[in-house]
C-alpha cells in the first residue's frame, strides 16, 4: 500500500493553498502533518482522501492514479476535529454504517463493531446516541467508525484538538497502538510539536501551503532543513538571533559581539541566522564557553514547575523556558547564556548551514 | 426567546404599579397583568367563539335573538355539511390539492435548499432572495395568466392545477425555511458520509433528512396553511370539480337567503384541520418563522 501525491496543488479563488507538492507514503506508517492554524493541513488532507481535487498534479494510490476518484470509491477513512457522527443513528449504527455500506454480513459486523467499542471504551453506550455521550465519547465513536472501516489510508484532522487535556493524553497514548495492527498508512494533522514527538513515525512540516520537510520525526526536530521548519517544529517558537561572523568573533545588534566558540568557531566568514529553542536559553551559566546576552524581561509566565520568560533581545522578540519557579523583576535587563552547542546556524535564505552540536551528537 | 422573555416582564409593569400604595392594593385584589390578558383572550378569541355558537344554533335564533350560548342547541347543522356532497365535496377537493401542492413543494424545495446551502454558484445570493420575492406579490396578480394558461392546455379545474399555481408562493418560502436549517448541518457530516461510502441520494435520505425533520414538518406547515387558506387562486381555477370548501362557503347565498347555521358550521371545519397541524409542529414552529436562522 502506498499513498504518492505527485506536484498536488490546489488553489481556491485565486488562493493559493497548496504548493506544488510531492510527497509518499508508505503502509503501516504513522504520517503527521505538522503546521500552524491555515498552514494547509486540512487541505493536503483533503486532496490526499479525494473530497477535494487537485488543481495540477496527480494522486496515486498503490500505483495507480486515483486523481479524480469519487471519495466513496477511495476506501479511506476520516476523522475531523468537531466530532462528526450521524446523530439520528445509535452509536452502533454509526459504528456499523462504513461496513454495513461494504455489503458485510451481520455477524462479521456485530464482532468487528463491539471490537472496535472494547478498544475505544464504548461498549455500555452502545445503544445511545451520539449527542448524549461526552466530547471524548463522541470522538471515540468517530475513531471507532474509522477504525472498523478497515481502510487502507485513515485520515485524522486534528482528532484531539477539541478535547480536555486529561482524554487528549489518553487517546493520544492509545492512537499509535490502535492503529498499528491495522497496517494502514496513517495521517494525522496537528499543530502542536509535542504531539508530533510523542506520535512518533514520520513528520511532514507545513508553512503556508509548503511541505518543508517530510522524513521521520526525531530526525526532521534534530535537523530542520531549514528556518521555517525550525520554527515550526518548535513550542514556543524558536528564537533567532542575525549574527555575523568575522574572525573568531560574532557580531550581531548594533554592535554587540560574543566570541564564536564551540561550532561557530569552524563558520566561514559571512552573515547567518543563528536558531536555538526556548528551553535552551539559560539564566545561570553552565557551560564554559556559553555566551553571554544581556536582554530586557518583557513577560514571565509561570506554569505551575516551570517559568516561560519573554525577552527583548535589541528588538527581536525571544522566549525562554526556565525551569523552577523564578521571581524576576519586569522591565530588568537580565544576562542570560546559551551553550553554542545548542545552537542551529541557517544560512540568510533560511537553509541550514549547520545543526547543533547536540543533534549531532544524539 | 427575546420575546418570551421579554413578555412577562412587560405584563408585570402594570402589577407593579398598583403595589406601590398599600392601600390602593387591598381594594384592587386584580393584578393588572391579569386583566390585560384576559382581556387579550376575550378579544381574539370572540370570533371563534362566535362562529362556534352561530354554528349549534338554528337560523331563527340567530336572525332574531342575541343569545350569548344556544339555547336550541343543535347539530343539524353540522349533519348538513357532512351528508351533503355540495359541502363535503369542497373538503376532499381542498385536501387533495393541498396535499399534493405539499408533496410538490417539498419534493422540489428540498433539493434547492440542499444546493443553496452546500454550494456556491454565480449569482447564488441574488437567485436566492429572488426567490422570496416572488412571495411579496399577491395572488391576485397570477390570477389571470395562471387561468389563461390553464385553460389553454385544460388544466382548469383540476387538483393539480391550484396545487401547481399555489407552488409558486410555497416553493420559494419552504427553500428559505429548509436552507436555514440545512445550513445548521456541518458540511462535515456530507463528507463523512461520502467517505463512508455512502451515496448522494441514500446519504440525503437515510442521514440528511432525519437531522432536519423539524425543518421539513415547518415547511410542510407553511405550504399546508397557506394552500389552505388561500382563496382567490383556488376559486379562480376551478369550477366544479375541483371546487375548494372555502370557495363553497363564499358562494351560499340559496334562494331562502344565507344559512347562516350551515356557513358557521363550515367555518369551524375549515378551521380544525389548520388547528391539528399547528398542534403537531407547536414545538418548532418559531424556528419556523425565523427561516431556520435562530
């Protein structure tokens, strides 16, 4: 089984949403789509499950070209965000209706649908509606009628986006084991990074209708191809720092310098962009050769073990995670240090120049 | 739900008024409210009651007593009306034509309200408040060309030529009702369906219709009362055979002067159907009239 999107793009009244892109699938993987809000998640995902049809390129599905396919011809399954069940149906019906469609038999139904109910807990809500249950319920149900559908590319737009924090680590926890047996090609958008890392498999990053990366998920968070998936693959935001290299020193504001060490002692000469992650800027110094920044405290946010500071570093806008619970004077300029091991060096066009030394390393 | 909860708060003004003097209050035990609406009842419902006396009474009480309950109660009356085919008639040839300009309307409203509210087409908002446009002209102005052309391809006093003529009002208005609460259903539920494997038709029958059932008894509602009570059309186009009972009631005048006792009893039966079908949609129908857009 494998999906392949060959140059799909698609715009809608003159708006681009997705870029000519190229990207393959391959069975029994798990596929998130990673991006912010109208990044084109839900667009490539629509293309690859038939509801909407490409403007240029082609789709293929095992080989074949399936490009203008009804989606009822397609054998794939699709859970949204809002909880989409049929809400004149009983949860059993609901469950039942994809096989019920396939022309199964009764008993081949009745197993494969209390199956599917033991696995996502809905076994005693069976005979209710859907519009009775809870969210986490109804979107049980939903990934229930997915899974029972046995198809062979199951798409899932933001599953748990609309629910309470406690269910959304507890079906984001059972998800990958669920769907592992079935051997389906799996894709999952989400906006969140974290939820990408623990999901595992494989990444795709999105910007602005732009598949940045595709390749397995360490590996794409370790090594960001470039800036934008940096940034995208990254909560907070990566911060960024326009340096320049000159000798063994780094300049960079207006007229500030740091000596270059560690990697950035081995950079050529000539302007770059220097990326690092929140959690990587500290306030103590740890390291040797950390270098020093002074920068001004705009806002903290203190989440209960850890302490989320905004910094102004010369006009560009950081964000730091400390760990512990720090009491820190708004307005204050504070020194805070980065190990240039954590440090990602993208050329000016965005490229990656070099990774950090610790991605290396791991 | 403004207007509910506007309502009793505007019919407690006057009661607070007359609480402020303690005294003022031991004389007037009535609460103001409560004389407003009665008041209200009385009002709206004299005629009805009026009819309903007129109807158990003989002609002679009538013409020569004013008498506020019958007092030769009768249901000769009533008895006329269904054993004679000049008067039961008019009945089963309103029904019939209300029923099928029902059927008409929904059949034709039911996928243009789909289409309105799921696609977007050059010039789909104009097309779409034309359509209730067309409910802003009276009757009387189709009057002429709908019989001319009726006439003309001998439609004329048929069922089915008042159910079409009265498809004109009631298509545009039952599209309006269920686009509204078509448009309540996500898009999603259509794409899941499809991606279950269901088919266009089955998915709008076995999935799409259940969720706007209420929408469907509203316009059902609408198209049913306005078919109904509709007069000059319906007597306009029919002569004889399709003769509505309401034509029948208009045109009694016998040779021993108007049945006053007869008419009245035909008027209480026009009325109980279009009661029974309210009662059935009670629920929904203030959805109804905002067009499903609440």
């Amino acid at each position: 089984m494998s999906l392949e999107l060959r140059q799909v793009a698609k715009s809608v009244d003159g708006q681009t949403h997705i870029h000519p892109t190229d990207l393959t699938l391959t069975a029994g993987t798990m596929n998130v789509l990673l991006g912010p809000t109208s990044s084109g998640k839900t667009s490539l995902m629509r293309l690859m499950a038939g509801l909407d049809v490409p403007n240029s390129g082609q789709v293929f599905w095992n080989g074949e070209d399936v490009t203008g396919l009804r989606v009822q011809d397609r054998g794939v399954a699709m859970v949204y965000q809002q909880f989409i069940n049929y809400p004149s149906m009983t949860v059993y019906d609901n469950i039942a209706s994809p096989m019920r469609l396939l022309g199964k038999t009764a008993s081949e139904i009745d197993a494969a649908v209390r199956k599917a109910a033991d696995l996502m807990q809905l076994s005693p809500m069976l005979d209710r509606k859907p519009l009775e249950l809870s969210g986490g319920q109804q979107q049980r149900c939903a990934l229930a009628r997915a899974l029972v559908k046995d198809a062979g590319l199951v798409l899932l737009d933001e599953p748990l986006a609309n629910l309470d924090y406690k269910l959304r680590e507890e079906l984001r926890a059972e998800i990958p084991n669920i769907f592992q047996e079935a051997g389906s090609i799996f894709v999952y958008a989400t906006t969140e990074p974290e939820e990408a890392l623990l999901l595992g498999g494989n990444v795709a990053t999105l910007w602005e209708g732009r598949v940045t990366q595709f390749g397995p998920t360490p590996s794409v968070y370790r090594k960001p191809v470039d800036a934008t998936t940096a940034r995208v693959f990254s909560d907070p935001p990566m911060n960024f720092l326009d340096i320049r290299k000159s000798g063994d020193r780094l300049l960079f504001g207006d007229g500030q310098a740091a000596p270059a060490t560690g990697a950035l002692s081995a950079l050529a000469d000539g302007t770059y962009r220097a990326g690092f992650r929140p959690n990587h800027l500290e306030l103590a110094k740890h390291v040797a050769d950390a270098m020093e920044f002074t920068a001004t405290l705009a806002v903290t946010e203190i989440t209960g073990s850890e302490t989320f500071v905004h910094l102004d570093h010369h006009g560009q806008r950081w964000v730091g995670l400390i760990h512990g619970v720090r009491d820190l004077t708004l307005g204050a300029d504070l020194p805070v240090y980065l190990d240039p091991a954590h440090v990602y060096v993208f050329a000016e066009s965005g490229a990656l120049v070099a990774p950090a030394a610790y991605a290396e390393a791991a | 739900m403004t207007d509910t909860a506007q309502a009793p708060g505007a019919a407690s003004l006057p009661g607070r008024a007359t609480e402020a003097p303690a005294v003022a209050r031991r004389k007037l035990p009535i609460k103001g409210s409560v004389v407003v609406m009665t008041l209200y009842l009385v009002f709206l419902l004299l005629p009805i009651y009026w009819l309903l006396n007129m109807s158990l009474k003989t002609n002679t009480e009538i013409l020569n007593s004013f008498t506020l309950w019958p007092r030769d109660l009768t249901f000769a009356n009533y008895a006329t009306i269904l054993t004679d085919p000049a008067w039961y008639s008019g009945y089963i040839n309103s029904l019939i034509y209300v029923s099928i300009n029902v059927v008409i309307t929904l059949v034709v409203a039911l996928p243009a309200a789909y289409a309105f509210s799921r696609y977007h087409f050059m010039g789909d908002k104009h097309l779409f408040f034309w359509l209730l446009t067309n409910r802003m002209a009276p009757p009387a102005v189709f009057a002429l060309p709908f019989f001319q052309l009726y006439s003309s391809v001998n439609l004329f006093d048929t069922h089915i030529a008042v159910a079409l003529a009265h498809c004109l009002f009631n298509v545009p208005l039952a599209v309006w009702i269920l686009e509204g609460f078509m448009r309540g259903v996500p898009k999603e539920i259509d794409e899941t369906a499809y991606i279950d494997g269901y088919s266009f038709p089955r998915f709008f029958v076995k999935i799409f219709m259940p969720l706007i059932a209420s929408g469907i008894g509203v316009a059902a509602f609408f198209a049913f009362m306005f078919s109904w009570v509709e007069l000059l059309l319906s007597r306009t186009l029919t002569s004889v055979d399709a003769k509505p009972i309401a034509a029948t009631m208009t045109r009694t005048v016998g040779a021993a002067g108007i049945d006053w006792g007869v008419l009245a009893a035909a008027g209480v039966l026009t009325i109980v159907p279009g009661a029974l079908v309210i009662y059935f949609v009670r629920n929904y129908i203030a959805k109804g009239f905002a067009l499903g857009r609440v």
